[in-house]
C-alpha cells in the first residue's frame, strides 16, 4: 500500500488513533501515516515510548493520560483541549493506547468533537484483551475450549467495581473472561467468580506490560491468584485472563523481548 491511497489528513481535523497494547509493529498503516502529519499529537500515559518516537519532527506533543493513583486530567479537560486545538486548524492526533473503542474512552472524545463540530477519523488499534494475549502466549479463543470470551473493565469512574454485573451470568456464560485494569479490585473479582460458581482451580493468568521489553506473565489459579499476586506484585497496565486458553501457554509461549 501506498501513502497515496490513505486518507487526507486535513487541517482542523482530529483522528483519534489506537496505538496497540505497546509493541510499535502492531500499529497500523494508519496510525502510522497519522503520526507523520500531524500538528499536535495528545497521547495517553500508556502509550509506548518507542511509538512516540515515531511523531514527524516539529510536531507538538501533549502528553495528557490517566492513570490510576496519579494526579489525571478530567476527561472534559481533554475535550475541550481536542476542541480547542482543532478550531486552531490543527491536524490533531489523539494517541490512545490500545484501541480507542475499547476502555478507552474514544467514544466520549468522539461524541464531544462531533458536538462541536469537528471533523474527526477513528484509527482502530489492536486492543490488549487480544494482542496482549497472544504476546503472552494465550488465544482469546480456541476451538478446542471455548466459543465465546468477554471483555470486562476492572474498575468504573469511581475506581471500584462497575455497577450491574450479572456474575452469574458471567461466569456461565463466558468460559473465558478478560479483565482489564483490574489488579486493584482482584480480591474481589475473585471472590464473585468463586461465589457465581467458577472452580478455584480453573487457570488464570496476569499479563503485565503486555507487548513491551518489560512484560510478564504470571499463571496460577482463581483461588491462589491474588496471593501470588500479592507476592509478585506485576506492574500495571496488567490484564487478568480467566478460563482454559491460559493451560495453552505452556505450548504457544513463542515471545521473547525485543
């Protein structure tokens, strides 16, 4: 593919850009392609150094991300920033870890420029719960195990649990379970899986810094998991993966840092 084929980049535009789980090979052409014309990029805490290189020379960098137990700027700041700079006739990326549309309030972002009247692109990006794992040597789905997978956030706006889960539902229905940010709450995630009906033996995994020199995997069970946890202590961003697909690692773990 040629750079003549992708899409104009305009002035007083925003595209908001997934950046994958941390590896600068999963961005897209796209991503890429946004970050060699853009006026400003406004990144998120988590996206990798190494893809930061890759914004043209000259270009204005904000870094602007969440991150938990951190001092954050409110997500009305970051639109009304996106708006701001875009009424400027900036060509503004928006970096965002992962896919923008998955936990990354991308669709907040959106539907503030859209309020405003700004042109904006959506650069879908590989989000975690899939190419995290298979960085770390676990399928999201095999056929041999499961045919179904849900993605769940760890934590709501308040930093706990997110109102109105059905975990009985949940634990029959999704034989392989995903959660992201969830290492604060894992007590408690443990604790409803067990008592939905989920086996303290049944594999569980937690990926830390998925995709990056520095991951790391750490396979247990549900009723030992937060006690190893508690022992590692695995640096967030971490993903914690319940359910069958983690008992493939010891065959697919292929990944060595680069």
């Amino acid at each position: 593919m040629t750079t003549h084929s992708l899409p104009e980049f305009g002035p007083g535009s925003v595209w908001l850009v997934g950046a994958g789980p941390g590896d600068p090979g999963l961005m897209t052409l796209l991503a890429v392609h946004a970050l060699a014309h853009a006026d400003v990029v406004v990144h998120d805490a988590l996206v990798d150094p190494r893809i930061l290189s890759m914004i043209r020379p000259g270009a204005d960098i904000e870094p602007m991300g969440k991150r938990g137990g951190h001092v954050s700027p409110p997500q009305t700041e970051i639109n009304a920033r996106l708006v701001e700079l875009a009424r400027q006739g900036k060509r503004v990326a928006r970096l965002k870890g992962g896919d923008p549309f998955v936990f990354g309030r991308g669709a907040e972002e959106a539907l503030a420029l859209a309020e405003a009247g700004i042109p904006f692109r959506i650069v879908p990006g590989i989000t975690a719960g899939v190419g995290g794992l298979a960085y770390a040597g676990i399928p999201a789905t095999s056929r041999s195990c499961n045919s179904a997978v849900a993605f769940i956030t760890g934590h709501g706006q308040d930093g706990s649990l997110p109102e109105g889960f059905d975990w009985d539902g949940l634990a029959r229905g999704a034989p392989v379970m995903v959660f992201y940010m969830a290492l604060r709450q894992l007590d408690e995630v443990v604790a409803r899986l067990l008592a939905a009906g989920r086996k303290p033996t049944e594999p569980v995994a937690v990926v830390s810094k998925a995709a990056t020199p520095e991951q790391s995997v750490l396979e247990s069970t549900l009723g030992q998991i937060a006690a190893d946890v508690k022992a590692a202590k695995p640096a967030p961003p971490a993903l914690l993966v319940v359910g069958c697909v983690v008992g493939l690692r010891k065959m697919l773990d292929w990944w060595e840092p680069c």
